[in-house]
C-alpha cells in the first residue's frame, strides 16, 4: 500500500484547481487520479468560448482553460495517474484504483472528491417509444462531433434548454446540420440568456417552453419525434402532439453528480443538489474528505468552478498540516424562494466571512434576500434578478457575527 | 433607431437599450464598458466568434479545435465554417498555431495542443 498526503479524484478543472492550491499552501505531496488519457475534464470538449472571463479576465474556450491550469500542475510537479479509475473509497481514506498495471491501493491523509457529472439518460427519462439509433445525450454528441470527429446527425430535435442543448443547437447548425427545434419541459430556459441570443437567435432556431418529446419513432435510425406541450403539473397535454420529422435526438436534460464513490465512503448527500453536504471548507462529513466542482453541485461557470476547488484544496492542505480542527457549526437552509444553500452547515464562530451559494426556485425580478439565524439579520442582498440557471452568492461578514447559535436560512421576497 | 437587446459579451447577459441617430450613440443597461461596444457594433455590424474543430491528419479519430482570433461579419459566419470544414492538420500543434491566415479580416488559431 502506498501513501500520500492529498489524493485528487477528478482530473477536470475543480481537481486541477485543488491541486495547485493545496500545494500552493504547502502540501506537496498530492496526486491527481483521472480515468481519461489527457487531464481536462469535461473542458477537452468545450470548444466554444466563454470560460475565464472572471477569474482569469479573458475569454477562453474549454481547451484554452484547461491548459492554464494542466501548465500549473505540470510546473508544480504535481504527480498525475491518468488512465487510471478509482473503484472505491472507504471512510478511513484508502483509495483503490485500477490502470493497466494492475491494482493500486492508496493510503490517503486527505482525499478531495472532483468527479464531475453525468448525464440524465433517455431510459431515466423514461421517453417512449421505440429504440432506433440517433438518440444521444449532448455531452456525447458533443464528445463525438469535437473530439473524434463524428458527424452523429443532420435533422436534429434537441430536448432540454440547458446550456448544453443550447451549445449543441449552435454547434450542430455550424456543421451543417438542421436543428428542428429546441424543447423545454418548463415554462422557461433553464440556459445563460446569452446563450439563448448566439446560439438559438443567430440560427434562427425556434425553442417550445413547456413542451416535452412524448415519443421517439423509427424503427433502425430515429425518423421523428412526437412532441406537446404539458400542463402546469409537467403532464402531456394529449390534443398538442404534433409530429416533426428528424433523424437524431439530443437530450440536454439535467447533469447527475457522480457520487457513487462518495456513497460507497458512507459520506451523506443533500438530495437537492445530489452532492455531498459539506461545511464552508468544502469537507464532506467524513473528516478528511473533501469535495468540490461540479459532484458537489452543478455549476454554470467554470470560473467559480477553480474558485471552490481552491477553497477545497486549500482546505485539505490544512487539515493535512494539522490546522484544520472541526468546530461547532450550524445548519443552513432553503427559505422561501430559495432551492438549496451551499455549503450545508457552518462554523458557529467563524474567523472569516463566508460566503453562501444558492439557487432559486424559479425566475424572479428584483429580489431582496435576507440571510438571518433566529430572529438576528446577518446579511442582506438585493440583485436585478434571480433565475435557476445563475448560482448567486451572498457574503455574511463575520465581524459583526461573531456567535452563530441557531440555524441559518436564506429566503427572498420580491422587491419594486 | 431604438432596440432592445441582451450582451453576449459576458455570462451576465445585461439587456441594453440602444439609441442610434445619425452618428449619436446612447446605450444604457450595461454594467460594464464592454457592453456599449458590443451594443453599438451589434446593431452597426455585428460580429461573432466561430468555434469549430479541424481534422488532424496523423491522428487517429483526433480534432483540434480552432477559433477565429478576433470576430468575424455575422453573415460570413457559415463562410468560415465552409473553409474550416476542409481543412486539416498535422500534430503536433500548439494553442496558438496558426491554422489558416486571412480568413474574413482573420486568422483561424488552434486552441488544444495536440502532441
């Protein structure tokens, strides 16, 4: 068995990020463990641009982001088993992996959780009909046309209005294909408004809100899609079917956190985010253990991606040295308006301000949030707007709070 | 002219309002600088960046992926892809290398390094 300090699970953006942190702060023995020939993550397939504009202050494509940090860890020395996939994790922190040399059985002090996503498949989504070829999740269309070089379609229904969809909407046009439409099962997009202008509007590609794919056809190769529009409950309003002819299906809808391996360590999720739930450190309820990225909750920018794993790596870095001792904390919760809070609970008596994470319920105006523990305001914050699909971010300032005792929750009113 | 539209610039995605009359420019809604040029340049001449990939001849199943350095004319977006489509590499390549020059006022960069 052998031993290191700080072992990395998840060599995408959070997992390079964390390890340059916690190495940065001192820890030097940390390893990456990626199950891909390349480090990179999800990153290596996002060729368009948009990444690094807050935290780098360009604008990079998926590729160009990944690379800054993969130079980071490679200048640091930062050891890095690819091709290698972690089978398990038990809670007193050894890892088990396997590549092609066999077994590697991994004493960790600290271990930091960077697994990523996977997407919400057609049989979860329970779509009926028959089983032609042509139906694909986007992020594997995407994995096909960007890095293989596959052309996977070219009469395209896309279901799910999620960033994904929308990317894929622009990059199948691009190639020359047809995109039919764009379905979302809610009565809004769940994508960037941006995203919704330069890849929906600048191709002239229609988007049905409230509108599901109630059946595939085909009986070798996808030939249509039945689609209608649903009720307030999300049920198939049975006079709206209506027939569009296509060839191929993506489906956009929803990215799972893969924590299979977090369960296995006895380590508690929140079934809001399907994350672990960790304190202000980004430690999971496993002393050690440490998550961040998108298996913690699923993001919209990469930006704040790197922001948390520096948070996570640094975090274990501490614990690793000694200096990281688990303090009272308290629960935080979801008030009105309010999907879920991130982290999960925090330190009572904190020595830094902190700063929580949310998203709401549904689309909003101008809101007013109010942070309060009991009857005690800790913080408040106004913005112009709210939706699902923008983590915002509220700071309490600990200077003026310095004894937290009961449960915090964040909620929102609407405001004029 | 009078128009309402959102920015692309940055994931904030402002809604601008624009007064064009004669050489007079009024944009408001942005929280940033960048925002009155792209609303300016949107309604003048708009402009986009094209993401593709590129065939690398001396890889199995490998792409590059490309971008064009600087935007390229709205309605030239589909030109550029034509002559992306036809193009191929070689490895090694670097983020950076220069993949096609005068391409619609641009160049076609490669944005992955391929070994």
């Amino acid at each position: 068995m052998i031993q290191h300090d700080i072992v990395i699970i998840g060599g995408g953006p959070a997992g390079m990020a964390a390890s340059v942190a916690a190495w940065d702060s001192g820890v030097r023995d940390v390893v990456i463990i990626d199950r891909e020939k390349e480090l990179g993550g999800i990153l290596k397939q996002c060729i368009h641009n948009g990444f690094g504009l807050h935290k780098l202050g360009k604008e990079l494509t998926g590729p160009e982001y990944a690379a800054v940090y993969e130079e980071a860890v490679a200048d640091r020395g930062i050891k890095v088993f690819c091709e290698t996939m972690v089978t398990d994790i038990s809670e007193d922190r050894t890892v088990t992996a396997q590549n092609s040399d066999g077994i590697l059985k991994i004493k960790a002090k600290a271990i930091i959780l960077a697994m990523g996503c996977r997407e919400r498949s057609r049989g979860a989504l329970n779509i009926p009909g028959t089983r032609p070829a042509g139906v694909y999740s986007a992020g594997t269309a995407q994995k096909l046309m960007n890095c293989m070089g596959y052309s996977v379609g070219k009469r395209v229904v896309i279901l799910g209005s999620g960033d994904i969809g929308l990317i894929m909407a622009r990059r199948m046009s691009l190639q020359g294909a047809k995109v039919e439409a764009v379905c979302e099962i809610m009565p809004y997009s769940g994508g960037l408004t941006r995203n919704i202008v330069q890849c929906l509007d600048d191709f002239h590609i229609p988007l049905y809100l409230s509108t599901t794919v109630a059946e595939i056809h085909g009986r070798e190769r996808v030939e249509g899609v039945t689609v209608a529009q649903v009720d307030e409950n999300r049920r198939v309003i049975e006079s709206t079917k209506r027939y569009i002819p296509c060839d191929t299906l993506l489906l956009s809808c929803g990215l799972i956190p893969e924590n299979e391996l977090t369960s296995s360590a006895g380590i508690p999720l929140s079934t809001v985010t399907s994350g672990a739930l960790v304190d202000e450190h980004r430690q999971t309820e496993r002393e050690g253990i440490f998550a961040c990225g998108n298996v913690l909750h699923v993001h919209d920018l990469v930006d704040y991606v790197s922001d948390e794993a520096e948070i996570a790596g640094k975090s274990a870095a501490e614990y690793v040295k000694g200096n990281l001792s688990l303090a009272d904390t308290v629960k935080t919760a979801a008030g009105n308006g309010v999907r879920y809070v991130l982290p999960q609970r925090v330190t009572a008596s904190p020595k830094e301000d902190i700063s929580l994470f949310l998203r709401v319920t549904k689309p909003f105006g101008k809101v007013r949030y109010t942070v309060k523990s009991g009857n005690e305001v800790l913080a408040t914050a106004v913005r112009p707007k709210a939706a699902p699909g923008e983590m915002e971010k509220i700071t309490v300032k600990t200077e003026k709070h310095k004894n937290i005792r009961e449960e915090i929750t964040v909620s929102l009113e609407e405001v004029q | 002219m009078k128009r309402e539209l959102t920015c692309i610039i940055c994931p904030r995605g402002c809604l601008l309002s624009v007064n064009i009359d004669g050489t007079k420019t009024c944009v408001s809604g942005n929280n940033c600088p960048k925002g009155e040029k792209y609303a300016v340049e949107e309604c003048i001449h708009p402009t986009r960046t094209v993401t593709s990939v590129v065939r690398v001849e001396n890889r199995d199943h490998t792409m590059v992926s490309v971008k064009t350095a600087s935007p390229v004319p709205k309605e030239n977006i589909f030109d550029v892809m034509q002559i992306i489509r036809k193009t191929s590499v070689k490895a090694p390549v670097k983020i950076g290398d220069i993949i096609l020059t005068y391409i619609y006022g641009t160049d076609i960069i490669a944005t992955k390094h391929i070994i």
